[in-house]
C-alpha cells in the first residue's frame, strides 16, 4: 500500500479484532487454569506485547470469555 493509497474504514478494527482472536486461542488452554487475576494479567501483558490497546473493562470481559469457552486442546 503506497502512502496515497485510502485505507478503508473500519479495516484497522478487523486486523485488531483478528490479533486478539489469535492471542486468545493461544491462551485459552492456560488461562483456564489461572485465577481471573491472573488471566487479566497475562491478557494485558500478551496484548501490550501486541500492541494492543484494551480498557479494564474489556480486558476483564475477554478473560472471563476465555476462562468460559472450551479450549481446542481439550
């Protein structure tokens, strides 16, 4: 993409949604066996690692979600 080049609206939001997905899938099996303290910790250290900006908020619902779902090692 040249500097000229429009970059479409929302396509930043969908690379971060896709980013995050992945670095759930990552987690999924660990963070089920941690305290939630913990999985937020290790959330927010994995997106900082990212580059990834994320309030308490969705920081705490995204390691609720994850310590909830299944993971696909089980």
């Amino acid at each position: 993409m040249t500097q000229d080049e429009p970059i479409m609206e929302g396509s930043g939001e969908a690379g971060r949604d896709a980013k995050i997905a992945g670095i759930v899938e990552q987690m999924r099996a660990d963070m089920q066996l941690l305290p939630l303290e913990d999985s937020e910790r290790v959330l927010r250290q994995r997106l900082g690692d990212a580059g990834i900006e994320a309030s308490d908020e969705e920081i705490s619902r995204i390691a609720r979600d994850v310590q909830a779902g299944p993971s696909v090692v089980d």
